[in-house]
C-alpha cells in the first residue's frame, strides 16, 4: 500500500532531528490505522504548487 504522507500538506522536516513528522497531533491508534491501510487518514490534503493560491 502507498502511503500518502509525502504528498500531504502538514508533512513536515525537523532540521534538528533531520526526520519527517505530521504536524497534526493524531494518537496512536488512528495512526496504526492508517499505516495498515484499514483507514484513509483524516487530515490528508495533498500540498501542491498551487494549493496557497487556490485558497486566497
């Protein structure tokens, strides 16, 4: 299964500890949901070039 994180909008880099992690305060078992693909995550939008323009 594919997962969408690298895509979604609240996808974000710690400079610091040099990992990826969701801004989005989500518990663990939504999020062992979502990794075993028995659930979409909730708080997917899928970032683009154009997403800031749309919304303004």
């Amino acid at each position: 299964m594919e997962f969408q994180c690298d895509e979604c909008w609240y996808n974000c880099y710690d400079e610091e500890e040099e990992v990826y992690y969701c801004e989005k305060d989500v518990d663990e078992d939504e999020y062992a949901r979502v990794m075993t693909g028995r659930r979409r995550c909730p708080y997917f939008i899928k970032a683009d070039d154009y997403f800031i323009s749309r919304h303004q």
